[in-house]
C-alpha cells in the first residue's frame, strides 16, 4: 500500500504540474495559488522570499535594486558623502574670502556714487583752489629736487674729483629712488593717510635735500640724493590721489592737468636759482682745508626751500574724507566735508546753505 500511496502521488503531481504549464502558456495566472512547499519553501509565506532577493541585492534611494551593494561595492551617493565630508577646509575658506571681497567692492561701488553725489554738493571754489596752490608747492618741490643735480655736476665733479662713471651715478640714484618710495609710500597711503604719508614724503625729501648741501664726501652724497628720491617718488602719486578726493567728476580732469603745470614751475625755478646762485663763487665760505662750502652748495640749499614751504602750508589742510570713510571714521570725514562745503558756499556769497 505505500508503494501504491508513492505512485498515486507522483501522479497527481505529474498531472498538476502539466495543467500549471497550460496555465503559464495561456498567460492567464489569475487564481493560481500554488499549494505545495516547493513555491512557498516550506511554510514561509511569498512575501518573505521578495524581501530576501532585497536584502542581496541591495537598495538605492527610491528603494530600488543596487547590484553592486551585495558584492561590496560602495553606493556612488555614498562616495560622494565622504568627499564632501573629507573635503579641505580650504575650500569653505576660499569660498567665504569670495563671498567678503563681492561685498567689499559692492560696498566700495555704493560708496563712490554717494561720495560723488556729496562732492557735487559740496561745489567747486575758494576751498579746492587752496589746496591747488598747496598740493602745487609740493609738486614744484619735488620737480626741483629732480633738477639738482643736473646743475650742480659741473660744480661737483671739481670739488668731490667725481669720474665719469660716478657723475652718471649721481644722476641714475634720484631716479632709482623715486622709483622705489612711489611703491613703497605711495602704497602706504592707502593704510595711514593721504595728508599724513605726504607730509612724510616731504619730510623726508627735505631733511636729506637740506643735509646733502652740507656733506663734503662722494659716498655720503650719493646716499643723501637717493634718500631724498625716496620722498620725491612717495609724493609724486599721493598728491594727485589727494587732491581727486576733493574734485567732482566734471572738474577732476581738468585740475588735474592745470596741476601738473607746477612741475615745470619746479623745473622753472630751478634754473633761476642756479643761474642767479651758481657762478657767484665768493658765495661761499671754507673752514681749513677739509670743508668748504662752495656757492652750488648755497644751491641745493635753496632748492630745498620750496619743500619745507609745502609742508608748513599742509599742516592747515585736513585729511581726505575719501580715507576716512573707507576706513570707518564717519564723523571726521562728515566734519571736513562740512568745512569744504561752508567755505565755498561762503565764497559764493550764500552763508545760510546748509550741508545735508
């Protein structure tokens, strides 16, 4: 009877199983539940194998089949977590100067319309002509250190026994340090002041200019005109930064170039002192026979007039309120820009004006 069970079984299996292949042909699967363990594996539901396959296979964002996660692959979302969490902090420093620099020149644009539209307010007259003849006289000074030594060579070389070569020197080392006091002082400008960096330009062109007059050797000569053309190369861009803060749009041009004029005021007066002072040797005197101070001496000494009058002059001129703003100081820069307006308003014959 067993073997008779056994057979009856297969059977009906045999049977079954051919009427599931008419089923899956015809393509109708509805109400088809197999009944038997080998679909379901034992007593485990359907639903049960589908979150199996999951598990091997991997999920994605959506829930969807990763391939990769079942043999280790690393998701690509995944990698790009860690990039970003392993990413320098260079890149958010960079990314955040940007940020503060747009801003800065955006603050920078806002603050040169409104600084135009308060010049404008402020008007052109007796307070911009003053600080042209001031600004003028410190130009002139420095064009006249540049003249020096032209005009004392031939004097020199006799009483310093100057070669050829040193006599070019004399002349390349002013240059040279013109050269070397624009980058240097005239950047500092930007950092202390227009009124303060110019005034020690033109401490320094005067002090050297003065004490070159008086030193008998080559070397220390040499020195003091290279020195001194540190102070004419600081002032020379300073002076017009300085005196544009105070011009409007429609007059800045223009005065600029009329103030280019006292360079050659400089180069004017200079000629005049060496032809008045220079032959006149009797003008000087001699201490033994180590020092002597010959009539072209006298000369340089002149010269340096014109830059200690600049100075006293620019102690009455106030600080560009262009700086101050830049820098912060609002009171300051509202009080110069009241004082620029009054007195032209003033010269203009209307005193009740009043600076908004």
């Amino acid at each position: 009877m067993d073997d008779g069970y056994r057979n009856t079984n297969l059977y009906q299996g045999g049977r079954e199983a051919n009427q599931d292949d008419y089923r899956y042909q015809d393509g109708n699967y509805e109400g088809y539940t197999p009944n038997d363990g080998y679909y379901r594996g034992g007593d485990e539901p359907a639903h049960e194998e589908d979150a199996q396959s999951d598990v091997t296979e991997g999920h994605d964002e959506d829930d969807e089949v990763y391939e990769g996660e079942y043999q280790g692959i690393p998701h690509p979302d995944d990698i790009k977590e860690k990039q970003k969490k392993r990413a320098p902090a260079v890149d958010d420093e960079y990314r955040d100067r940007a940020d503060l620099m747009a801003e800065r020149m955006e603050d920078e644009e806002q603050l040169a319309h409104q600084y135009e539209n308060i010049i404008e307010e402020c008007g052109h007259g007796r307070f911009q002509w003053t600080l042209f003849f001031v600004l003028g006289l410190a130009l002139m000074a420095d064009g006249v250190e540049v003249f020096v030594v032209g005009f004392v060579l031939p004097s020199a070389e006799k009483d310093m026994c100057l070669s050829s070569s040193n006599k070019g020197m004399l002349g390349l080392i002013v240059y040279l340090g013109m050269m070397v006091g624009a980058v240097m002082l005239g950047g500092l400008a930007d950092k202390l002041g227009r009124k303060k960096c110019l005034i020690i330009s033109l401490t320094i062109n005067a002090a050297f200019a003065f004490l070159s007059s008086f030193v008998q050797g080559y070397g220390f000569f040499l020195f003091c005109r290279l020195i001194s053309g540190l102070g004419i190369g600081g002032s020379l861009p300073i002076v017009f930064a300085y005196f544009s803060e105070f011009l409007s749009r429609e007059k800045r041009g223009e005065h600029l170039s009329w103030l280019c004029m006292f360079w050659m005021i400089g180069g004017i007066f200079a000629s005049a002192m060496a032809w008045s002072i220079i032959p006149h040797y009797g003008w000087g005197f001699s201490m033994g026979t180590q020092y002597h101070f010959h009539s072209w001496r006298v000369f340089v000494l002149v010269c340096a007039l014109p830059c200690i009058a600049s100075l006293v002059a620019l102690k009455f001129m106030p600080e560009s309120p262009r700086f101050l703003l830049e820098i912060g100081k609002h009171d300051e820069a509202w009080m110069i820009l009241k004082q620029v307006h009054d007195t032209n308003m003033r010269a203009k014959g209307e005193p009740e004006r009043v600076f908004t």
